[in-house]
C-alpha cells in the first residue's frame, strides 16, 4: 500500500545518506579507494544518476586511475553532454595523454562554459594539452587568455596540476616571465622553462 511504499522509499534514502557519510569518512581518513566503493555502490542503484559518476570518478583521480575513471565517465548511460562533461573528459584525456581528444574536448568546455565554471580551470589542461604536441601558437593564445581573465595568475605548475611525474613533463611555465637567474637554477635541476626572460 502507499504507506509502505512510503517507508520503502524512506529506507533506500536512508540507505543511500549512510554511503555518501561512509565516502566522506573515508575521504577524511585518507581512503579514496574506500570512498569509490561506496559511490560505485550508489551507481549500481541508481545508474542514471549523473552526479554519482562524477562523485565517483574525484576518488579515482585522487588514486591517479585516470583510464578507470573515464571509462566511468563514458559508461553512465543518461549523461548530459554539457560544458562539465567535456571538461572532464579533456583534462582525463590529458592525464592519459590522449592530447587530440582532449583538446577537441577542452576547446568545446570553453566554449560551452558561461559562468558555471572558472575558465582558467578549463584553459589550464589545455595549456598543457598544446604544450605537449607542440602547438606553440595556440599555447601562447591559451596563456594571453588566462593573463587576460587573471593578470595575477603567476604560474602554471603542469607537473602539481597533472600529478604527472618529471619524465612526462620536465617543464614549468611562468606566465609573467622569469628571471635569467631564477631560469638558470630551474635548468641546472633538469628542468625546462617554458617563459619570457625579464630583467629586473
């Protein structure tokens, strides 16, 4: 009758509280891998739930899974195809280094985005995206943009924001220039610097 499909319906919300509390318990304690399992649980019960996926797919890039989490992201089955979405996939696909896909998809989350999400958080990826196929003319677009959204935007730190090792990418970049001293020391550890010298 109505009142038990009442109490049914208030034992699945219940049901699905405790397994959001469990993952920020786990969260806190330094357990993503624990976190994932509760909100893969919640797909599993409610798998057109969009928000679950992206939920999901924070504690497997916590855990640097990227493949997995795109392979997360492409299976939810009722997804919409908005400006986040995209923004996902591309900075997913520059952690795997699936730079023309990413870019595709990166390109369309700005151009989709309003004010929902800070550009710059899509323009970085993408600064990342042409710097590693080389592509110096729309590297230097993405960075006037960035400077033009935020004059004190001072660094893009591709290894921090990509969770990449040096291997991948033994190069910093500093958007209001570098001093030939501070160029040297970064050089002299290995490092390449992407940047305009200025003198002081």
């Amino acid at each position: 009758d109505s009142m038990a499909f009442a109490y049914i319906k208030m034992d699945d919300k219940h049901i699905e509280d405790e397994h959001i509390k469990l993952a920020r318990f786990y969260s806190r304690k330094g357990r993503p891998d624990k976190s994932f399992e509760e909100y893969f649980s919640l797909i599993k019960l409610h798998p057109y739930v969009a928000d679950l996926y992206y939920d999901a797919i924070t504690y497997l890039i916590a855990q640097k899974k990227y493949e997995q989490a795109l392979d997360l992201l492409n299976s939810a089955p009722l997804i919409t195809h908005d400006y986040y979405y995209h923004y996902m996939q591309g900075t997913l696909q520059v952690k795997l280094h699936k730079t023309q896909q990413a870019i595709k998809n990166l390109e369309m989350a700005l151009e989709m985005n309003s004010t929902e999400l800070d550009p710059v958080k899509i323009l970085t990826p993408l600064y990342a995206a042409y710097f590693e196929t080389g592509d110096r003319e729309n590297e230097k677009r993405v960075v006037d943009m960035i400077r033009a959204i935020n004059p004190k935007f001072e660094t893009i730190d591709i290894f921090k924001f990509l969770e990449l090792d040096r291997e991948f990418f033994p190069t910093v970049a500093f958007i209001n220039g570098v001093t030939p001293e501070a160029k040297k020391i970064f050089e002299s550890h290995g490092i390449s610097v992407l940047a305009d010298v200025i003198q002081q």
